[in-house]
C-alpha cells in the first residue's frame, strides 16, 4: 500500500483502515476469482438524507469485483463525518474463511491498537454474524462505536456498518441501526 493510499485510508476513520487494511491483505493472498458479484444490495438507511461519500469497487488485481463503498449524512464529507454507513464486499472470501475468523481477524486488529474497546457479539448464526464495538480513550482516535452486520454468500462476504463518533452509541441508536443492518436485503443473481 502506498503512502498515498495509507493516508487515504488512514483519513477516513481508524476503524475503517484497519478493517479495509486487514480485508485488502486477505484479498492481495486470494487466487483470482473466476466470477464478479452481479448481486443487488437493498440498503436500509433512517429518515435523514444519506449520500455516496467514497467508494473503490475493485479487487486488488482492479478488476471491478469487490465493493467498498462509504456513505455520509448530506453536508458532511468523508473527512469529517459524525456517522458513517459502510458497505463492503469480498467475492471468494467465503471459500477461504469462515465468519467467526473474519470476526476474530477485525476484532483482533481493533484490540491490538485500541486495548480498551469493547466488543460485544450479538448475534450469530451459520452464515451471517452481528457485532457491536466502542472505542474510547484511545490515542490519536475519537471516541466511537460501531454496528456491523456480516453475511456469507456463496459468492463472498458482505459487511455492513454503520459507525458514530460517540462511545457509547445512545441505545435508542443502536436498536435503530441493529434494526436497519438487519433489514438489508442481498439478491443474489444466478450469473457468475
């Protein structure tokens, strides 16, 4: 990764880095992946206008395969968000992986630069997993939380996560959020 893209990354938001930095070292050890995700995400956002604050939907060959996409509130900017919607998507990460690695792999990585988050799974089944987390009083990072929602496809791995700059996330947000995850929808297409 180059310094310029470090500092992209880097810009964002802590936990986005090392969650797309952890993600794109998994992808660069992939073999190719014979087919493109040609599924449709229905995205669950609240009543307040969101909008396309960021994205990059290649894998790391730069064959359009694998989603990152980050939405802010209208007004804000990638730079300076107060919430954050982000959608992720690694096509051939279900062959390679399970989801309680994957969980184990981003929680591992948070943990190791912010010791005292905290990390509460709250939800988990065969193939899909919920986990809720909150950074406070770490060093160079806001305090923040995050909701993320992980499914396995048979074509890879979607993430969603919505992420506020306050730790802890105010409850009557997070039944909200936990609710919206929960209603995205994946179609999955028969084309590969």
């Amino acid at each position: 990764m180059n310094l310029l893209t470090y500092n992209k990354f880097f810009s964002f938001s802590f936990l986005n880095f090392v969650i797309q930095g952890i993600s794109l070292l998994t992808l660069l050890f992939m073999c190719a992946v014979a087919f493109a995700s040609e599924d449709e995400v229905i995205l669950v956002f609240d009543n307040r206008e969101w909008e396309l604050g960021w994205s990059q939907n290649k894998d790391a060959s730069g064959n359009d395969k694998s989603v990152f996409e980050e939405y802010i509130l209208k007004g804000e900017n990638i730079d300076n968000w107060s919430e954050l919607v982000t959608i992720q998507f690694f096509p051939g990460l279900n062959k390679d992986t399970t989801l309680d690695v994957y969980e184990a792999v981003n929680k591992q990585g948070i943990i190791s630069v912010c010791p005292n988050t905290v990390w509460d799974s709250y939800e988990q089944q065969k193939d899909e997993r919920s986990w809720y987390f909150t950074i406070k009083n770490c060093q160079g990072q806001p305090d923040q939380s995050e909701l993320a929602r992980c499914i396995k496809t048979g074509k890879g791995i979607y993430v969603f996560h919505y992420a506020i700059k306050k730790a802890p996330m105010p409850e009557e947000l997070r039944q909200i959020w936990m609710k919206n995850l929960k209603a995205i929808k994946i179609s999955t297409s028969k084309a590969r």
